[in-house]
C-alpha cells in the first residue's frame, strides 16, 4: 500500500510516498481503509526531530494521526466494529501512519464517523478535537457559565476548541487576526482579542486554552483570576509531564527553562497545567454526537490528494490555516 513517510528527520523535503506492507491486525484491532486524514503540527515536529524525548520513533516514519475511512476488517476480539463501518480515530503514538492507504487500531480509539460529517469533515475532528475537549473540561474543569480565553481561534484547535467551550456552557474569548475576526464570531466567540492590534487581554478570566508558547503563556497567566488556570498545550511541558513522560536528563532542563512560567503561576496565584492529549475512541463518540445534532461544525481549510504531501505540510508550517488541512487518499 501506498504510505508517506519522513524517510530521515528534516524539513518537507524528507517527504516520501512509499510502498509500505499493509498494518498488521491484531486480535483487538479494527483495520480500516483510509479514506482521509489531517495534518496536524504534531506532523512536522516528528517529521523535524523535536519530539524524539516523547515519541520514541526512528526513521523511516509513517506520518498521519488523524483519520477516517471505512472498516476492512476486524481482529477476533473486536466488538464495537464491523467490516463496512464508517469510522474516525486519533491513532495511537507507536501505531501512527495515517497517510496510508490502510492503517490499524485498536477499537478503542476508534469511533463511528458522525452521519453528517463527510469523510473530508470527520478527519479533521480527532486529534484536535479531543485535545480541545480535555484542555477544557479535564484539564481546566471548566463548569457552565464560566469565561474562558481560547488562542488561536481560526486555527485547527481552536476552531474546533470555541465551538465545544459553547456546547459546554462556556462564556469565550478568542485571539485572532483582523481577517478572521468574522470567522470566528461564527464559530461562536463572545468576544473577541485582534492581535494585530496589540489588543489587550482581558483579565479575571477563569482559564485561558493556549496553543501558542511560552511568550502567549507568560501573558496569558496574567490574564487569569486568582485560582484560575492556564492549560498549555503549544510550549515546553510541566514539571508533572516532565516526571511522568520524559527521561530523567530532561527533567532539569525543563524545570530551569519553565521557571519564568513557574514565577509568574506564583504572582498570580494561579496555575499552569501542559497538557499532552490522548486518543479516546468514547470522547471521540460523543464529538460525533454533536456533529450529529448540529452544535461542532469541523472546518476544512483545504484537501490535496495524497500525491501532493508535501504542499498539504507545506500550507500547515505556513501557519495561517483556518481550521484543518486535509489530505485525501
Ligand atoms: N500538546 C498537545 O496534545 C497538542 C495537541 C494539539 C495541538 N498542539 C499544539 O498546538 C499548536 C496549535 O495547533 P493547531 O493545529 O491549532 O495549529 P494551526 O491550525 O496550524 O494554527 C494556525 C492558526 O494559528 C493562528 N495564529 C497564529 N499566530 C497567532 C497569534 N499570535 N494569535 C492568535 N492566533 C494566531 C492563525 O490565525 P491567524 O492567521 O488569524 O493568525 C491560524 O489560524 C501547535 O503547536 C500544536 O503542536 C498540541
């Protein structure tokens, strides 16, 4: 089957389509027939090298996380699936390759593509999707009725991340350029921040989802209320990540290079939470379940078919896409 892989780390150019066996299908496993999948910034940072400490994966690298397309087959312990299902998924770390032809997962990871959703639409919810979801209700324990400030509105995550803040009750703020100012007044953002004005944040705020970095998380932390929260998804880890996931030489080095963000956390009395997401086919269930009823629209900057990669990743690192990039196969 056809793949894209990072046949060494480096920029678009390490970009290859080739001829790969098809996935191995384990007893738990669903094999399905891509149909489409989204880039993600996760895409060329493995691609680049810069996620080695956390994903532990050596070239040649089968690239994609996200995708949806229809079941093929399934592994004898497989329940929820049927050959001809119609489903999405994050893919799992060590299982990634969704430019493919095919790919495998395990059934938990997996969920049935929402009806209304083309297979274009469906790609573009897992990764991003999920990762709104948890910064929001997980990770900020955000409540109804509370005010939060998302980064990046138009973007992948925060297209998706405005309009599941408004399914759950929340009161959002955006950052955005003046040309999407528009945008995502319809995505549903109450207010709205143009950083090309240098207009100020405003302050008090519950939580603050931000995808941008270090500088956007020193700024953002005084935008927060005492007790408040600001989850970052976009910048250098926390010391609880750190622990948890990476090995013990980096540990320092993050603690000395957070200890800006640490300090200004303290000044406010507030918290910073990093967040790495998870795939969860049940969560991914129930973002379906609100495509379905009409409340989470994904939005499609643009697709290319699978022989043009390397513009679809060259559009992403460009950085200015309004919501999700698509590669079709
Ligand atoms: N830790 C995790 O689990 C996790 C999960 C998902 C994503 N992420 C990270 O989150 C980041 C964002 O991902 P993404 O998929 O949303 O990226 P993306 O779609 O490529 O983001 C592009 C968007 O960012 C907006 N933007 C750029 N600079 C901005 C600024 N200063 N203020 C406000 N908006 C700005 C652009 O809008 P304008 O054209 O209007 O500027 C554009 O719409 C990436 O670093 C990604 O790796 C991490």
């Amino acid at each position: 089957m056809k793949a894209v892989v990072a046949e060494r780390y480096g920029g678009p150019e390490v970009l290859a389509i080739v001829d790969r066996p098809d996935p191995e299908v384990g007893p738990r496993d669903v094999l399905i027939a891509v149909k489409a999948a989204s880039l993600n910034p996760l895409d060329f940072k493995i691609r680049e090298g810069k996620v080695k400490l956390v994903l532990k994966l050596k070239p040649p690298i089968a690239l994609g996380c996200d995708v949806a397309g229809v079941v093929e087959r399934v592994g004898a312990e497989v329940t929820k699936f049927r050959p001809g299902d119609e489903v999405f998924a994050r893919l799992e770390k060590d299982r990634m390759g969704g430019l493919a032809e095919r790919v495998a997962a395990t059934e938990q990871v997996v969920a049935r593509k929402p009806a209304r959703a083309s297979f274009e639409e469906a790609a573009a919810i897992p990764l991003a999707g999920l990762t709104a979801l948890q910064a929001l209700r997980e990770a900020a324990g955000l409540t109804p009725g509370q005010r939060v400030l998302i980064h990046a509105g138009a973007g992948g995550v925060g297209s998706l991340a405005i309009q599941i803040a408004k399914v759950l009750g929340l009161h959002v703020t955006t950052t955005t350029s003046t040309k999407n100012i528009d945008l995502v007044k319809q995505l549903g953002a109450d207010a709205i921040v143009d950083y090309t004005k240098h207009e100020p944040l405003p302050d008090g705020l519950d939580a603050v989802f931000d995808t941008l970095g270090a500088a956007s998380e020193l700024a953002s932390l005084g935008a927060v209320k005492r007790g408040g929260i600001v989850v970052g998804v976009g910048g250098l880890p926390d010391g609880a990540f750190a622990k948890a996931r990476l090995p013990g030489f980096a540990r320092p080095v993050i603690w000395l290079a957070t200890g800006k963000r640490r300090r200004a956390a303290n000044r406010a009395g507030a918290r910073f939470a990093y967040l790495f997401m998870r795939p969860d086919g049940e969560q991914l269930a129930e973002l379906a379940s609100w495509i379905d009823d009409g409340r989470l629209k994904p939005l499609v900057h643009r697709s290319y078919p699978l022989a043009e990669s390397r513009q679809a990743f060259a559009e992403l690192e460009r950085g200015r896409a309004r919501g999700k990039i698509i590669v079709t196969i």
